[in-house]
C-alpha cells in the first residue's frame, strides 16, 4: 500500500496528467490499429512512470515496474507485463518531452527576473570515449566534458534559465544536441533573436564582434568571465588583473545558480547517467522522462 500523503501526490498527477492528454498529449500517442483503446491507458503508464520516479526515487524501468506491481496493483490492476511496459512506455517520448514543455511554461514561479538568463549545458553520458558507442548513434557523438576532464559519447542537454536571486534558475528552455555541439553554436541558433535581455555565461560564449551586433540589433548583453587574450603583454595583465578578476568573480557569482540546477537534476533523477539505454526512444525517454519527474516533484510539493 501506498501512504496516504503520497496516495493525494498519485491522484493529483494522474488528474494533470488526463487533463494534459486530453488536451495536446493524444495528438502524439495515437494509435491507427485495432488497439486503439488498450485497457491499460498511456495516461496510466506515464503517471506509474512518473510518480515512481520522482517520490520513490526509482529509475531504472525494472524498478519502477516491480514497484507499480507490489504496491499500485489496487490502482492499476490491468498492469501488463513487463515487456509490454517497456516497449509502450518508449513510444512516449514525445509526450514526455511534451509534459516537460508544459511544466516549464505554465509553471514559472513569480520571482523569475525575466530580463535575466543564466546559460550552460550538461552531458548525458552513453558510454565513456574510451569505447565505441553504438546506441543511438543518430542523435549522439563524441564530445568533450571539461568540469570532468574526459571524453564521451551521448548528448548535451543545454539550459536558458531565468535567474531567481538565492535561488535555484528555472529553466525557460532546454535543448538538446549531439556532444560535440559547441555551446556558443546551440546559443546562435535558438536564442540569438531574444530582445532586452542580459545573458550571463562561462567563457564558451565570448564572441566579441558577433555580441556586440547582438547588442546593436536586439538589445541584448552576454556577460561572461574574462578570457585572456594571447600574446598580451605582462605588463598590461598585471594592469587590468584586478578589474579582470572582481568583474569575472562577480558574473561567476551570478551564474553558479544554473550548475546547482545541474546538479540538483542529477541528485533527484541520475539523468546525468544513460549507459542502460539501448535505442534512440529509450534515451529520449531517459531524457525528458526525468526532466518530467524532477518538475512534477518540484511543482507538486510546492
């Protein structure tokens, strides 16, 4: 049995759930088959899925489905078998990414400073660069983690988040790409038109000839730490060192908060690891699966 408190957060995602298919989530699950109506429902398998995940801290879909079947029976008696779930659960991925979609958009909290965003990627690991991989091979290359100094294979999930003074950014959008996309590109291509706005980054995104266009064109700053500039005297660094370094503590102070995102993402769903999936629909479900459940646990316990 499931208890009391933790039965209301079931319900209450089941309900968001329906209301959201019923809304925009169908449009992407329908079925042109004789099954078209399964006895156990998409809006079933995405609220096991879920509710396991993010209040019981289960996530491999093994654990999540021998916990739907030791304790949810009563809620869900037409559970099917394990194989069943699986494959059903990764021909969702689009309504997941969907759910995400809408946490985040109809959910930001009021102290968001919306002419503010703090940006920075994150990598979803496959395997190490000391193997081949060979999932997903379509979505996924070989790039480069500097914060942990080694080479991969998997993608890179990358956040534009509002900034919350003391507070953890909540994401206004999230992007993912191939690791070996570089941040300043991803940056050019989906955010590069945004009007009025302060961007504070790490020292990936110094462009100083296309900002400045950025600036003139659509009233928009990018705020980093300072890079050093090859070949520049000694005699000028040591001038400017103490400037250089109170400006780039002071914009690093700033945009900490989107790695304690990042790290808060990873403590309450692991989406960091991915080295259990094995197809393309698996790792999109890992992926926005987990961004899903981090939400829903945030939001339904507010």
């Amino acid at each position: 049995m499931i208890p009391k408190a933790k039965e209301l957060k079931l319900i209450s995602i089941y309900l968001y759930i329906c209301e959201l298919y019923n809304d925009k989530l169908k449009h992407s699950c329908q079925r042109h088959s004789n099954n078209a109506n399964p006895e156990f429902t998409d809006q079933e398998i995405l609220t096991i899925y879920l509710f396991a995940m993010s209040h019981e801290q289960k996530f491999k879909i093994t654990h999540i489905y021998n916990y739907a079947k030791d304790y949810m029976l009563s809620w869900f008696p037409k559970l099917p078998s394990y194989i069943a779930f699986n494959t059903r659960l990764n021909r969702l991925s689009v309504a997941l990414q969907q759910i995400s979609e809408s946490l985040l958009t109809n959910f930001q909290p009021s102290d968001c400073k919306f002419d503010q965003s703090l940006l920075d990627s994150l990598p979803i690991i496959t395997c190490s660069g000391k193997r081949s991989g060979k999932v997903a091979r379509e979505i996924i290359d070989k790039g480069f983690c500097a914060t942990k100094n080694m080479y991969y294979f998997g993608l890179k999930l990358h956040a534009l988040g509002f900034r919350r003074p003391n507070r953890l950014p909540f994401p206004e959008e999230l992007v993912l790409s191939a690791a070996s996309e570089n941040d300043l590109n991803i940056y050019k291509m989906a955010w590069s038109t945004i009007e009025n706005r302060k961007f504070f980054g790490d020292k990936i995104y110094i462009d100083h000839d296309y900002f400045l266009n950025i600036e003139e064109k659509y009233n928009s700053q990018m705020l980093t730490p300072v890079k050093g500039i090859k070949g520049q005297p000694d005699c000028i660094k040591m001038r400017d060192k103490a400037a250089n370094d109170l400006y780039s503590s002071a914009v690093s102070a700033i945009r900490q908060p989107i790695e304690s995102l990042f790290n808060w993402l990873i403590e309450k769903t692991d989406i960091q690891r991915a080295s259990k999936v094995r197809s393309t629909k698996g790792l999109l479900v890992h992926v926005f699966g987990r961004i899903a459940a981090a939400y829903i646990f945030l939001i339904f316990n507010s």
